[in-house]
C-alpha cells in the first residue's frame, strides 16, 4: 500500500474549520495504512490556534508546524519538504472536503498505473455538485486581464481559457490546474523544490504546473472529484486585488510575457 503525506496550510481558521477538516481527512484515508498529515499555522501571532492544533499530535500521525513569518501559500507548504518520506503528497485548503475514502483510492490507483504523470489534479465541485471551471490554459496577459475587465467579444475567449464546453468529461494533459487539491508524486514535488515562495499568494498553482511539466507530466483526472467551497477573495479586497497584479508579474517575467 502507497503512503500518503498531506499538508495544508491555516490562517486564521476557526476551531470547528480544523475540527472538521481533519475528521474528514480521518475518514476519506481509512483504509491506507500510512498516512502523515502536516498542519501549517501560517498565521504565527495566532497562539490559541498553535495550541489547538498540537492537541492532534498525540494521534501520531499529525505535526503541526508553525514558521515565524506568513511567507505566503507556497513558502508555508514548503515547510513540509524536510519531513517528506510518502510515494505521493496531497496540497490541499482547509476548505476542501474528500467525499469518501474511494476518491483518494481512485487517484492513487491512477498515479500508480501511470509513472509518467508527476502531478494529478481531480475534478472540483461546489458542495452543491456544480462542477467548478477552474481547470485552465496557459496564462496569457490578455486571459488575466479579462478576468478583471469585462471587455465585449471576449466570451468565447474566456470559456476557451477554462477549457469549456469539453474540457472537464475526460483524463487528458493539462497546463494551468488549481491549487485547491493536488496530489503530486512526492519525488517530483522534491525534484522541482516544491513551490516557488516569490508567489505570496495567487499563480503559484500555475507556475508549479509550469515546473512539473519541464521534468513530467501533469493530468486532469475527472473520475475522482472533491468539494471546494470556494470564494474569489482576489475580487473582494484591494489587497487581494494587489497580491494577483503582484503575482502576475512574477510568474510573466519568469515564463515570459505570453500577451495571447
């Protein structure tokens, strides 16, 4: 039987959040028999937090870790890399909910029959079992900016770049998956470094897919699906606004500045 490491990283997260999280991280990994679960504070100044989630260490399968300064999505989920001993590592956000203990055992199974694939991205529904169109293309400047400016004629621009109409019904290759839930073969995730911690927050999904696709391969793989409550927080607040500019330039000037 594989083993199987999990992280994910908190900010804030409220007692019940956790509580939920890991009973059913508890359940959907049943029936593995070597599993290791990583638990982030990235939220340091958060005290109450730290001490809550140490109560979990005693189960012998949980570590809480907890760095010194919020570096950021990819820098907190990098903290793991030291400790990573599993055949395969699930990223995950502490808003996302495995349906059954079957889902998990349909990705492996498919990472295990499939030794050239280095990362595996599932397909994600809103709770309600909406598919969620997060699967995408490469990143283009003109595709990032119409997201943000809702430009006439750009409709069938946009339902391309999220691979509508057929992008979600079949296994295939993919260029730009979502950070929600990925599930990496761990010696791939090791050999590129993990993530790139220039990236605070926003694209570093998008760069990873970029990183593991210069040493393997990356796959949308729909048989097997998660749930995702899933908010746009870069819409909502000037400083979400500013972190997805900042992050853009980053990954542009990095991959080169694709206008189309």
């Amino acid at each position: 039987m594989p083993s199987v490491s999990i992280s994910i990283v908190l900010y804030n997260n409220t007692v019940k959040t956790v509580n939920n999280l890991v009973r059913n991280i508890e359940k959907s990994t049943n029936d593995l028999s070597d599993v290791k679960l990583y638990l982030i504070n990235n939220s340091p100044e958060n005290e109450s937090l730290t001490t809550y989630l140490r109560t979990f260490e005693s189960a012998g399968w949980i570590k809480t870790i907890v760095p010194e300064t919020n570096g950021g999505f990819g820098a907190g989920n990098n903290l793991v890399l030291p400790y990573l001993h599993s055949n395969y590592h699930i990223v995950m956000n502490p808003d996302i909910m495995i349906s059954s203990e079957r889902e998990l055992d349909k990705m492996i199974e498919y990472l295990e029959n499939n030794t050239d694939v280095g990362l595996l991205s599932p397909l994600i529904k809103f709770p309600n079992g909406e598919i969620q169109h997060l699967l995408k293309r490469k990143s283009s400047v003109l595709d990032m900016a119409i997201r943000f400016i809702s430009l006439p004629g750009t409709e069938r621009r946009k339902a391309w770049f999220i691979n509508l109409p057929d992008g979600y019904s079949h296994t295939h290759k993919a260029e730009n998956v979502p950070g929600s839930f990925l599930v990496f073969r761990t010696s791939v995730f090791k050999k590129i470094g993990g993530f790139d911690e220039k990236y605070f927050l926003y694209m570093e999904d998008c760069d990873i897919t970029m990183k593991v696709n210069e040493v393997s391969n990356t796959v949308f793989f729909p048989n097997a699906f998660v749930y995702h409550e899933w908010q746009r927080e870069n819409r909502k607040s000037i400083k979400g606004i500013y972190h997805m500019i900042s992050s853009m330039f980053v990954y542009f000037n990095k991959w080169g500045w694709k206008l189309y």
